[in-house]
C-alpha cells in the first residue's frame, strides 16, 4: 500500500470512529482508545483528524496521547512482548529479562523491530505475582521468565509456528 492509500485508509478508519461520537472535548479519550483498536497506533493524522472534529488544537489531542501509557504512536509488532514491572517481577528480575529482551530484539521499550514482527512494551501489573518475573507475548503469559529464556520466546513466536497458539490454548 503506497503513502496516500495509507493516509487515505487511515482516515477512513477515523471518519468511522469520529461518527460513534458527539463532537465534545469529554469525548477525546474514548475517541483515542477507539481509533487505536482500529489501526492499533495513533498516527499523526488520525490526531489532527480528532482535533478538527473536536474544535481544539491539535496539542490537546497529542498531549494525552503522549502522556498516557496506553497509546502508542508507532505500528505495534506482529508480536507484541509486554514485560511486567510491577514490584514482585522488577524485585526478581523484571528488569533483566526486559533488559534481555531490548538486546535480543535490538529495540527499546516502546518500539517495534525494523521489520515490525515484534514490539516491546513495559507494564505496571499483570496479576500473575508467583510466576515472577512474568513476561506476557500477545496474550499468552509467560512466567519465571529469565535471559536464557527470552531467546526461546522470542523464537518460538518468530519461527510462526503454532507453537504459542497452542499454549495459549486456541
């Protein structure tokens, strides 16, 4: 898909979302959250689209989506890592597998691999304390996760074999 079809597909895909909602600056985040499930990023012109149709500066609309966690502004992965570092995982070595996981990839947190099959996110809590440190890819969690293990993930999800749909259980 060249640039313009991309643009032009994205703002499709905001036309749709905007006509969900009344044209009120209360509606912004779940405007956000909304145009994010769709393309699952927020692209600068799906933001500038939000804030012509809300009235205000494109800056109200860039600032909570910059500010919060959630959003992202970069195409998620294929694959999308999320290491949690919440206390009792970043006590027994969150840090380190996320520290793995950004040397193994070649990225940083908040970013997607070069050729977009994984992305790297860090998160507050998953709720799974005793398989600490846990690690969750897509949304299968792994647990007791250590820097010998990251390269096992990464691979069983890279090769795209079944191997992680069979484990989440679909």
């Amino acid at each position: 898909m060249c640039k313009v079809e991309e643009r032009e597909a994205i703002l499709e895909t905001v036309s749709a979302a905007l006509a969900k909602f009344e044209a009120k600056r209360e509606n912004l985040i779940p405007l956000l959250q909304e145009v994010q499930g769709q393309l699952g990023y927020l692209p600068p012109a799906a933001m500038a689209q939000i804030a012509a149709y809300l009235g205000v500066p494109a800056v109200e609309v860039y600032g909570p989506a910059t500010f919060y966690n959630d959003f992202r502004l970069h195409p998620p992965g294929e694959h999308q890592i999320k290491v949690c570092m919440g206390t009792a995982c970043y006590m027994i070595g969150g840090q380190i597998a996320l520290d793995s996981f950004e040397r193994r990839l070649g990225i940083k947190v908040g970013k997607t691999t070069p050729d977009r099959k994984f992305s790297l996110d860090q998160v507050a809590c998953v709720g799974c304390c005793a398989l600490a440190p846990v690690v969750v890819v897509d949304n299968y969690v792994e647990g007791r996760v250590t820097p010998t293990r990251v390269d096992g993930i990464i691979l069983s999800f890279a090769e795209g074999n079944d191997k992680g749909k069979e484990k989440k259980g679909t």
